[in-house]
C-alpha cells in the first residue's frame, strides 16, 4: 500500500506530464494554469477565512450598528423626542440628557 505523501506526488507529476505531453500548449501555459489553480486556492480559503473571522467577531459582540439600530432602534421611536434650541434631540426616559450634555460634564460642569 502506497503512502499518501507517494499518491500525491504521482498525482502531481501526471498532472505535469499531462501539461508537457499536449502539443498544443507551451511553458508559459503550463505556468499560468498553475498559477491560476494556487490563486484560486488562495480566493476559497480567503473567502473561509473571512467567513470564520466574520463569525467570530460575532460571537466576540462586535456587531454593525446598523444591527443594532435595527434590533433597538423602535425603543427611541417610542419615546418622546424634545428637540432642544441647538438642535440637539432629548429622550424622555431615564434622563433627559444629550451627548452635549456630557461633554459639558466631562469640561466641569454640573448637569
């Protein structure tokens, strides 16, 4: 029984006898359907890879916030919505504080 590492190898070597044996085809051909065949190798585990990563970030909580607003953004609509002299948007739940707001906390300044 052949080991598969000696299979592979007598795969390979057709696969380039093949190539060699077609008098329609030249080196240069040879080459770039070798290349093409590694790139699209590259292209499918990429695309795995992506995929993978994708799903993992996912499952880490990094999501769009497109996702987010899709998912929570009806709770703001149901809220009423004060529109403030500098154009700044209050929700009348918890508190009635915007981001400007905070930042005049974080300066010093009481709420």
């Amino acid at each position: 029984m052949e080991s598969y590492s000696k299979q592979r190898n007598d795969r390979m070597r057709e696969c380039v006898d093949d190539y060699l044996m077609d008098d329609d085809l030249d080196a240069r051909a040879c080459y770039e359907n070798m290349l093409m065949a590694v790139q699209e190798a590259i292209d499918y585990h990429r695309k795995e890879l992506d995929k993978a990563s994708e799903l993992y970030d996912l499952m880490q909580g990094h999501r769009p916030i497109d996702a987010f607003d899709d998912a929570y953004g009806h709770l703001a609509a149901q809220q009423n919505v004060t529109v403030r002299d500098d154009g700044s948007k209050a929700y009348n739940y918890a508190a009635n504080i915007t981001l400007a707001d905070i930042a005049k906390f974080q300066r010093g300044s009481s709420l």
